[in-house]
C-alpha cells in the first residue's frame, strides 16, 4: 500500500507544480521555442549579424518557413470559428509563421470520422485523443508520432520544440500516459482526480421543492422518484439527458480503469484494491446499473434518442428543456457549464461517487501530433503555446475580447450576448487550463480548488500503466472494439431490455476472443506491478 501512496503524493505534487507552472506562464511572452537564425546577409558582416539576430529574437517567426497546420477535435461546430481562426491566424503568423484550420467534428460523429483520417492517411498535424477516445489503438496503427523519441525522424519534439510544456509536468504526469515509455500525446494539464456525478437545473428544483431531496441522493436509483415529478410538473422537459459515453457506466461514473484504452475491455475498478482484470460484462455493478436505467427509460425518464443522438450533454443543457445530465465533475463544473449554455446561476453539481486518480485522468485528454503532419515541429510549437500563452489559450477556448466575452479584470470575464455563438467548451482538451480566465459566477479562488480536489483521491492500482496492444492482439482487440459499437449505445442508455440483449452481447464478446484479451492484459499488467514494487 505504501508505494501507492507514493505515487497519490507524486501526482499531488506534480499538479501543484503545474499549477505553478502555468500562472508564471500568464505573464511571460515566451517565444516557445522558435529560435532564430541568422540570414546569410548577416554572415557577411558582424554588424549586420548583431542587428539580424536582434531582429531575428524580436520577430522569431522571420526565421520560420511559412507553415500551413490542420487541427481538428470533438466538439460542436461553432457559429463564429471562422471569425476567432482568423484572429488566431494573425496572432500565430507574428508569433510562428503559421496559420491554423481548426475543425471540430460532433461527437456522435468522432470515432467513425478518427477511424476514417485514420485508415486512410488523411492530413492532420495536431488531434485530440485520449484513453477513451482509442488513443491506445491509433498509436499501434502509427497514426501518432513519439514525441519523446530521440532516434525518431524528428528527433525528441518534446525536448526541442515543448519547452514549455515540460516545464508545466512533473515527469510522473507524463510518463503515466506512455505507452511503452513513448509519449504519443500532451496531457492536457487540468484536474488530475476523477468523480462522476450530476448537474441539474436548479432553479426548477427550486420551483418543484426538489432541493432537500437531490441534495440526499446517495445512488442512481434516488434519482427516480425526482425525475418522476420533473415529467409529471413538467412535461415539455426531459428530466435526464443521456447519450453513448455520458450516462452511468461511463468509465468517470462506474469507476471503471481499463488499464489503457477504454475501448478495449477488461477492467479493474479505480475505487477498489483488486488487481484482478475482470470481464466488465459480467460484473454486477454493471448489470445493476443497466437495470436501473432501462427502468428510467421505460418510465419516459430519458431521451428516446438517447443511443443515437450526437448531441453533446451541453448542448442538450443549451435548449433549456433539459433538467439533468450526467458528466464528470470538477470544481465549479456547474459554473462552468452554465457559462457555456448561457443559465448562469441556474445549474448545481451533485458528486455521487468515489474521488479516483488513474491513467484515465493523466491520459484523459491529450493533443497528439499525426504521423501524416506536414511539419511536425511546427505543430509541436503551437502546442506548447498553449502551455505558456495567455493570450492564444484564451482565444481559442473562449474567443474575441470584447466580441464573444468582456473582462472585469485581470483575470475575469463574463458573458456578452455574442458568448453563445462561440462556446465550444473544450477549454479541457487545449493545453494548460490554468492560463484559462475565471468566469462570472465561478469563484475567485478556482485554481486553488483545483489542486485540493486533486487531493485525498483514491488512486487506482493500474495508474502508470497502459495496455499494449501487440500484433498477437491486434486483430481480436478490433473486433471486439466493433461489437461493443454495436451494443454498448443502447445498453448503456436503457435503449433495450439488458434482460434480453446482454446475454446476446456477451457470447459476442466471447467469440471474438474476449478472454485472450484480458488474459494478454492481465500478463502485461502482473508485469508492470512486478516492476514497480
């Protein structure tokens, strides 16, 4: 037990040093390793040498090729991006010569469009990924660049053009989302402790006298009876709002660690002490939470379209006819949504599980460099600006000063009434949050709340390792990826009866050599806590 506590205090520590980290980056205007050179005007007279390497320091994007990037992440599309990239463009060409396509994708639509840029070698420079988002699977396909490869083509992009960004992580942080000691991704530097729970309208608590009866809900089922009363006093809402990957068997909800790639099953519970891998199917807080929630869904509790919408949770929240949806949570998580769908005031936030740190939160959000990128050095320098740049993280999260927001100080902005028309949320996906601005409505203090939430976390038996998926395993780890497309949707949203379906969708998963799986994992796992005693 001691060595775990170990590493709990490792990744304490190292969230207090990146917090550090990230507010002296606020008021520096680091040129981020982009080094100038001189011009060959210059060779020929050190007069001439002194005044280009001055201008070359003052103006590093002058000793810079002309670069043209393609970033794309999950995310709404926004009715402003064009605006924002243009602004974001003209910064980046003072700053690295470069300019940026930003794409989003809904995230209905993510997986399926990564495997398709995946499969077929499409141009990419910077895209999102992540454990659960088959960050493991695409950097076996060798769609992600090592970052932290001294021999690669490249040489090490994290070293020479990612100074910032080491300087944000202690180095545990990075090498728990390694795979085999490669880094083929930036985390994202944020809360480093996960805990599921709700966010609900209250203010129609409020009106309906739910508040006292929320506020003592200790498991799914509590939360029935109150959805019962949103349907009957308000019948235009729907009283939860679920869909694939947001409901109770998320992996954030059901203290699921999947030793890597959360597509890939076989799992061990963050909450526990066990390090058993086990079938998650055949676990009974699986089966529970699937009955409770097809009990929800066939009282009209839930969306109808909930296994197949491409609705993100906040823009459901956004249409104002939502009551409840279910997410991650984190300090001012409310605040922060509400910001967002524009109910300022009108959200609260109810944790209904344990506090656990494992790889899903060192490796739960990632910036990874293609394989097909045109210039990755590039790349990797506007990925480190967004570890140390003030400026362009907050244009690119939040967009135009005095357009999209307007600041009430230093570091405080509110809405304006142009913020709906760019609000991506996706301020947890890009580089280091703590260069983010503090909303109206969140507290003066959130950073600080951030790193006592990453505090007295359950840390799970699997943090630091992740599943490789070798050739022997390849094949049987896709298609098994395939079925659970095919059934966890419905299942996980109480689309179709569990009583009916999971026994179907067990004997899939067994033919498709399911055991062979977590057996591999269960090996490369032994080996990894024999390792690290």
């Amino acid at each position: 037990m001691a060595k775990w506590k170990k590493a709990g205090l490792a990744v304490m520590a190292a969230a207090t040093l990146a917090m550090t980290a990230g507010l002296a980056g606020c008021g520096s205007d680091s040129e981020s390793g982009a080094s100038a050179s001189p011009t060959d005007a210059a060779k020929a007279s050190p007069a001439a040498s002194v005044a280009a390497t001055a201008t070359a320091a003052a103006d590093p994007a002058s000793s810079l090729k002309p670069a043209k990037l393609r970033l794309v992440y999950p995310g709404s599309p926004q009715k402003d991006q064009a605006a924002v990239t243009e602004e974001i463009n003209k910064y980046l060409q003072k700053k690295l010569n470069t300019t940026l396509t930003i794409e989003s994708f809904q995230w209905g639509q993510w997986d399926n469009k990564v495997n398709l840029m995946v499969a077929s070698r499409e141009a990419v420079d910077i895209m999102f990924t992540a454990q659960w988002s088959q960050y493991a699977v695409n950097a076996g396909k060798g769609a992600f660049l090592a970052l932290n490869d001294d021999s690669g083509k490249y040489g090490n992009l994290l070293k020479k053009q990612g100074p910032d960004i080491l300087k944000s992580f202690e180095e545990k942080i990075l090498k728990g989302s390694q795979i085999d000691g490669k880094n083929y991704g930036v985390p994202a530097l944020k809360e480093m402790a996960s805990q599921g729970g709700i966010v609900y309208r209250s203010d129609i608590a409020k009106e309906l006298g739910l508040e006292e009866k929320i506020q003592a809900v200790k498991n799914i089922s509590d939360l029935i009876p109150i959805l019962e009363t949103v349907k009957a006093k308000k019948p235009d809402f729907t009283p939860l709002f679920l869909r694939d990957g947001e409901n109770f068997n998320a992996h954030y909800f059901a203290n699921y660690d999947y030793l890597g790639d959360g597509n890939i099953e076989g799992v061990i519970f963050k909450d526990g002490e066990e390090t058993k891998v086990l079938n998650r199917l055949e676990q009974d807080r699986y089966k529970s939470t699937l009955k409770i929630t097809r009990e929800m869904f066939t009282k009209d509790l839930i969306n109808k379209d909930a296994s197949t919408t491409q609705l993100s949770t906040n823009d459901a929240m956004k249409s104002g006819k939502v009551f409840m949806i279910v997410c991650p949570l984190k300090p001012g998580k409310d605040t922060e949504i509400a910001s967002t769908v524009g109910l300022v005031g009108n959200l609260k936030q109810l944790a209904l599980n344990t506090k656990t740190t494992a790889t899903s939160e060192t490796a739960g959000s990632m910036l990874a460099v293609s394989s097909t990128s045109s210039d990755p050095e590039r790349a990797m320098m506007v990925i480190n600006l967004l570890y140390s740049d003030k400026y362009l993280n907050n244009l690119l999260n939040f967009g135009i000063e005095g357009t999209h927001y307007k600041k009430t100080g230093d570091n405080t902005v509110e809405p304006s009434d142009k913020t709906g028309d760019y609000s991506p949320g996706a301020a947890w996906m890009f580089g280091s949050q703590f260069l983010n601005y503090i909303w109206k409505g969140e507290p003066a203090d959130k950073w600080d709340q951030f790193k006592k939430f990453n505090e007295g976390s359950h840390y799970s038996k699997g943090l630091g390792f992740t599943f490789d998926v070798n050739e022997a395993i390849k094949n049987k780890v896709a298609a098994s990826i395939t079925i659970r497309k095919q059934y966890d949707p419905a299942l996980d949203t109480g689309s179709v009866d569990p009583e009916k379906v999971l026994p179907e969708y067990t004997a899939k998963m067994k033919s498709s050599a399911v055991d062979e799986i977590i057996a591999e994992k269960q090996k490369q796992f032994d080996a990894y806590l024999a390792k690290n005693k």
